[in-house]
C-alpha cells in the first residue's frame, strides 16, 4: 500500500512535469489571446497565412494520398507474397525510415533546379511521399504479415483477383493501421521545415511553417502577433492530436520499434 | 527473417513499383548524389574540381566542423540521456501508484511530439528572451542577478537549446517506459517484496531489466533527434553567438545555401547519415545482446 505522504509527493513531482510541459505551449496561447480577434485577423491578412494555410493543406493532402496508396500496395507484396530479391528490396526501404532529410536535400536542390523543378509545387511534395513511403511500407507490412492468411487463401480459392483481394478483403479490415498512418504522414508533413526553405523562393508557395519562419523574421517585437500566427501553425495537428491521440501516440511509438 | 506468407509471385514486382520509383528517384539516387558531390570542391555555380576525400577530412581538421559535431554530442546528452532518466523516474511513479488523472497526464506530456517545431522554437525564443517569462521566473524568486538573454549567451546558449529538446522528448519517454512497464507481471513485483526488496532494488531488479527494449527504442529515437537537430537551431540562434550552437544539420544548411560550399555540405550529410545509421545499429545490438 502506498502512504498518504508518498501519494502526495508522486502528485506534486507529476504536476511538476504537467507544467514544465505546458508552460511554453501556454506562453503563446496567453499572447494569442490577448492579441485578441484583430491579431488573428492581422495574422491572416497581413501575415497571408490564409496562402500559407493554402499551400500547406494542397502538399499535405497529395503527400498523404500519393505515399499511403503506394505503402498499402507495396506493404501488400512484401506482406503477402515471396519473390526474389525480396530481403534486399526490403532492406533499401528501412534505409529511408533512418536516413536524415538533410543528406538528401542538397543533391536535391542542386538536381531540380538543373531541371527547373525548384520553387514548385512538386519540388516540396515529391521529396515527402519519398520520406513517407519508406515508414508506410514498413507500417503497412508489418500489418500484413500479422494479418490472417487463412483470409488470402480464402479469398484467392474464391476467384478474388490479387488486386480485389488487397482492396476489398484486407484494406476493409486495415482501418486502424490505415489511419495511423494518414495521421502519421500528415503531421510529418504539415511541420516539415527544410524541405520547403529549401525548395520555394516564391511567397505563394510557403507553407504554414515556412511561413511563421519568415514572418519571425520580419514581427520580431509583435508577439502577440507572432503568438497568433504560431497557433494558426500547430492547430490543426494538434486538434487531430485531441480526438485521436491513440493513434498517435500508438503510431510514433510502435514505428520505432524493428523486428 | 522469418519466411513471409504466400506463394512465389511476380506480382508482387507491379505492386511494388510505383513506390519504389518515387523512393529510387527522390531518395536513393539522392543519397548517391550526395556521395559523389560531396567528392568535388563545387560553390553551385560554376564547374566543380576534383577534391577526392579532402571534404571529409576537414569534418576531423576543420575546428568550425568539429565544434559542430561536439555540440551534437552536448545535445544528445539533453535529448536522450537526461529524458531518459526523467522519463524512467515518471513512469515507474505512474505505473507504481495507481495515480488518477494518468490519461490527462499522458495526453500533456506527449503534446509537444505533435506540434510543429518551427512553434516550439517561436515559444521557447520568447521564454528565453532578455524580458521573456524565464528572467521573470527568476526575478520573482530572487534569483534577478542570473537573469540574462539566453540565446545570445556563449556559455548558456547551448544548453539552453539542449532543455527544448529535454522538454520535446521527455513525454516520448515516459510513453514509451509507461508502456514497456505495464506489461511486466504482478507476481514478479510480489516475488521481489517476499524477497524484502524495497522500492529502490525493486526499480532495479525488476523494472529495468524489463524494459530494456523499450530504453534501446527511446534512446535511438532520441540521439537520431539530437543529431538531427536544424528547425530549432534555425530559428532560435542561427547557430550563434558565433558558432556556439552550431550543429551538424545546420552546418549541411549554412554551407549548401549561404556560403556555396557544396562538397562539403554533402560531406558532411553523408557522415551524418553514416553516424546515424552505425549509432542506431549499435544500440539494438547492445539491447539485443544483453536480453539474451
């Protein structure tokens, strides 16, 4: 049994960390609000967080579609089927899950740009569905193998095609491991930071993060102002954080974790 | 590797292909790039030269360079070891004592995983500040003599982005040991106080040795993190006051972009990746071994 005293002081060292981890997070919410409605507004207009908004949903939305279509199919082959070259082809995936964006994002830059792909739209999205497709396989697999092959087996002696039988007899039942990793990629992407610094020069193609960086540059005195564009930035993740935290919490944590 | 499910298919190839082309395009051949760019002495612009290995040999030569690496080393102290003690101590009192609130608890200290860092950096650049809410902290109880403006401190400026990483990577720890530490059985716990252990030996026993995995996963996911630190050294120092808070990632940035030293920003990232890839490897191999 635990003393009086002792519950006491695990209540005090937990609020302790409660606090510490708030306390930033309300630094800004206290200035936002005490900027009031015209900081928002301010912050929309004059710091164009409304383009900014824009263009970061358009990168999110593609990067999210593009790479969990393409993990579920190739999560499926390494998931359910044997074929040659299979280990080394799975090798090469995990390589992307560690590889830092910064090694990656110079040749980039140097090799779009010769092509004149920089400053557009596909400059900030491609170089993120690579990122995401390297976890999403491994996500998605790892789904799959653990998921029944009697349903396979099933399925194939009914006359499924293989492609029906990803679509309509494994996906149905995927759902949570799905929206893990809808969840997953669109945080990475709304907050991902170098990739577009170093991909866009043209305003109208920052994204929300980009944005507050440069509007940073240029408020630094305002903070209330600065404090409204931060939780126009961090809102939406964190509201999806709210609703499904499960997901969240389960995805970061079980995607680290290798065979 | 355990043999997956299904028979011999070349399917499989069609179904694999499209991802693989987006990640050979947009991350293999990049990462090859990298390899050979960072061979040649090259400012963007003009015709590189030759410069064979010289790139790689300025990272241990080039003091600027080695500070770099040396502060990841200080991070990885703030990101990694010093959460890992916290996050231990923390989860060990919530899983010991049957605590209410553990789902609020949980909920607050993992919010700082989701938010963009580009926020954090904004709100912790305020914390810091010369007239920001840490000198009032300190000035209300009577510690206004320590008060200073972090960031722009060479002694202080440093760990002062170290605690943004402790902040940032604490609730990830005591997450990850919460849930590595309900799943040890209850007899194991009532076989250690028949044995007269007491709450100290009893932590070391039977709750360490038990989440071993979970230590080697918290420790690669946060010494990746300190090494890959660039948003918040962006934002909050630029690296500064003079190089103070430099950092591998930021160096491969600062080169690249504003002084046109392409060989040696790819250099340096191909040794970032080397490092992050033998470090990781190293750790679940010392996890791995000491289970057996």
């Amino acid at each position: 049994m635990i003393s009086r005293a002792e519950r006491l002081g695990n209540y005090a060292i937990l609020s302790v960390f409660a606090v510490f981890a708030l306390f930033p997070i309300l630094t800004i919410l206290q200035a936002a609000a005490g900027g009031g409605v015209e900081g928002f507004a301010q912050a929309w207009e004059t710091g164009h967080f409304h383009t900014y908004l824009r263009t970061s949903l358009g990168v999110s939305a593609f990067v999210v579609v593009v790479s969990v279509t393409l993990s579920i199919m190739s999560g499926y082959a390494f998931g359910t089927m044997r074929f040659r070259g299979q280990n080394i082809l799975f090798y090469l995936f995990l390589l992307g899950i560690m590889m830092p964006s910064e090694a990656i994002a110079v040749p980039l830059y140097f090799d779009l740009r010769t092509l004149g792909l920089t400053d557009t739209f596909w400059s900030v999205a491609l170089p993120q569905v690579a990122l995401s497709v390297a976890f999403g396989t491994f996500w998605m697999r790892a789904y799959f193998r653990s998921s029944s092959r009697a349903i396979v087996e099933a399925a194939r002696i009914d006359g499924a095609s293989v492609w029906r039988t990803l679509w309509q007899v494994l996906v149905p039942p995927a759902r949570p491991a799905i929206v893990t990793l809808i969840l997953l990629v669109f945080m990475w992407t709304w907050n991902e930071f170098l990739i577009p610094l170093i991909m866009v020069t043209s305003e109208g193609l920052r994204t929300a993060p980009l944005g507050l960086a440069f509007f940073q540059g240029q408020y630094t005195s305002d903070f209330a102002l600065l404090a409204a564009g931060s939780v126009i930035v961090a809102t939406p993740v964190v509201i999806f954080y709210l609703f499904l935290q499960r997901h969240f919490i389960r995805g970061l944590l079980q995607g680290a974790v290798r065979e | 590797m355990t043999r997956p499910p299904g028979e011999p298919r070349r399917v499989a190839y069609l179904f694999l292909l499209p991802a693989f082309a987006v990640y050979a395009a947009f991350l293999l051949y990049p990462i090859g790039r990298a390899v050979q760019l960072s061979l040649y002495d090259w400012d963007g612009l003009t015709l590189g030269t030759w410069a064979g290995l010289d790139n790689y040999a300025a990272i241990i030569a080039d003091g600027e360079l080695r500070d770099a690496f040396g502060h990841a080393l200080v991070l990885m102290f703030f990101y990694a070891a010093l959460p890992l003690a916290i996050g231990l101590m923390l989860a060990a009192i919530l899983n010991h004592a049957k605590v209410r609130g553990l789902g609020f608890f949980r909920t607050v200290v993992f919010l700082p995983q989701v938010v963009a860092m580009v926020v954090v950096a904004v709100a912790w650049r305020q914390v810091y500040s010369s007239d920001g809410s840490l000198n009032a902290l300190l000035e209300a109880v009577g510690l206004g003599g320590l008060a200073r403006g972090w960031l722009g401190d060479y002694t202080f400026a440093l760990p002062a982005v170290g605690v943004v990483g402790t902040w940032f990577e604490t609730g990830l720890v005591t997450v990850l040991m919460l849930a590595g530490m309900s799943k040890i059985p209850l007899e194991l716990y009532e076989a250690a106080r028949l044995d007269g252990a007491g709450a100290v030996r009893e932590f070391f026993a039977v709750t360490l040795p038990s989440v071993r995995g979970e230590i080697a996963v918290a420790l690669t996911l946060t010494v990746i993190a300190a090494l890959r630190t660039f948003d918040l050294v962006y934002i909050t120092t630029g690296g500064g006051p003079g190089n103070s808070t430099s950092v591998p990632s930021y160096e491969v940035y600062h080169r690249a972009f504003e002084l046109g030293q392409v060989g040696s920003a790819a250099a340096i990232g191909v040794t970032l990746t080397l490092v992050i890839f033998v470090i990781s490897f190293a750790i679940n191999r010392f996890a791995d071994r000491s289970v057996s």
